[in-house]
C-alpha cells in the first residue's frame, strides 16, 4: 500500500475568482462554523480482502499541541517551529491524499489543474495528464483526464490538525491572484486544492467523458469528526476492486 506522508485531504496552480480574497481560515468558517478542536493521533487503513495489507499512520504533537511528526510505518515527515510559526519540513515530505491512500492508479491530486470549485469552495474538477497506449502505433498518447470530486456536508477532519502544524497560518498568507508576489508553486497548490470539507467520492473520467475509476467512501461521524470509513474502489477495466476499513482516532480519546 502506498504510504501517507503529508495529507493533502488538508491538501494545480489554477487562479480562480473564488479564492482571491478570502483566505484559508475564513472560507473554512464560512462554511462549517467554529468546529471542535479534534487532533487526529492515528489513521489505520486495513485491506478487507487482505489482512496482510494494511497501513498505521501516526501523528505526534509537543507540549503545546504542534504537530511535530508524521509517522507512515516507514518514514517519518517533522515539522519544527520557532514558537508558534512552522519554520521547517523535514523527512519524507511528498504530499499524500485519498489516492495515496486507498492506491487509486491516477496522481490528479498531484499534477492536475482545477476546473471547477462547488458552492462551498471545494475543488470539484480536476483536469489532469495521462499517457493512453496506443496498439495500432505502438506509442503512448497524452489525453486529458478529469476527476470529478464530491464531499459531505462535514468539515474537512484534517484542518484542526493543519492548523496545529501552523500550514493554515502558511495558507492564510496565500492570495490566488495574478496580482499577488512570486510565491512558492507546493504552497499555491495546496492553498488552492484545500478543501473545506471531506471528501465522500472521486470519480476519473476519460476525454470522452467515461469513467474509469471510482472511490467512494462512506463515513461513520461522531459530530463533525469521522471515527471510521468503508471505502470501496472501482475500476471499469479489472476485476480487482478493493474494499477498505479506515479508522481515526484523535489525541485524548
């Protein structure tokens, strides 16, 4: 299974109208409100069909409740501070998502472009590259992809712990528009594909609009906060559709 390193669901360079003022933190209270602080403390994603598959990602926080590691099983992601302000990234720190996850075969997350947010400022649609094989001329075409993403009507879980690692402060300084300074295209990225709230499914689509790949995922909330997640994956081209168990506990429970 492929690890987590940097959670990007609290995760391209698109300029969109509807960022351009608002920064991280008022559009994520616009819509959810002033939520419960809940750290997450560990995410368990378990294989139902193969009980040898399966992943255990912890989250370590200091005395001051600064998250100061992200541990996948493998490698490790540690952030350092001066006082209150995030300083430095350290370790294993390529971006992780849903597709890292649960090992969907597409990176839309990581090279596309957006095309569309919803009503609450989520990233709706994704255009992204693949590379198609082509029988007849024995070569690989680009064709463009999209992923077509939908939420619950909950709170993205990871933003309280994103705002404890001080990225929402970092995000919160990021204006998406062509009138704003040179700025770090990983930042931007992640400023503009930060969705508000938790993603439920994606759906990838080829250019001539036909699905390939599915990954829904159905919660279990307490409150605002998930404490599991059956997630199935569904591909139009194999028979080797996956179901996964997800947990999530959080510091204190």
């Amino acid at each position: 299974m492929k690890s987590i390193n940097y959670v990007l669901l609290f995760s391209s360079i698109v300029f969109l109208n509807f960022s351009c003022e608002k920064s991280t933190s008022e559009e994520f209270e616009e819509v959810n409100g002033n939520i419960e602080t809940k750290l997450i403390s560990s995410i368990n994603v378990a294989s139902a069909e193969n009980e040898e598959e399966h992943n255990n990602i912890l989250f370590s926080y200091n005395s001051k409740l600064q998250l100061t590691s992200i541990f996948d099983g493998t490698a490790s992601t540690n952030l350092t501070y001066d006082e209150d302000n995030l300083t430095n990234v350290s370790g294993n720190i390529d971006n992780g998502n849903v597709e890292e996850l649960y090992e969907s075969p597409y990176n839309a997350f990581e090279t596309g472009q957006i095309q569309a947010y919803d009503d609450n400022g989520n990233p709706s649609v994704i255009q992204f590259i693949e590379y198609d094989y082509d029988y007849m001329t024995g070569e690989e075409d680009m064709v463009y992809y999209t992923a077509e993403i939908s939420y619950d009507d909950k709170p993205n879980p990871f933003y309280k712990t994103a705002e404890a690692a001080g990225i929402i402060n970092v995000l919160d300084q990021i204006k998406l528009n062509f009138a704003s300074a040179p700025q770090a295209e990983e930042i931007v990225r992640a400023k503009a594909l930060f969705p508000n709230n938790n993603p439920a499914q994606i759906v990838y689509k080829n250019e001539e609009g036909e699905i390939e790949y599915t990954i829904n995922m159905s919660y279990t909330y307490d409150g605002d906060y998930p404490t599991a997640a059956t997630v199935s994956t569904v591909s139009m081209h194999s028979d080797e559709n996956e179901t996964y168990v997800t947990t999530f506990t959080y510091v204190a429970d």
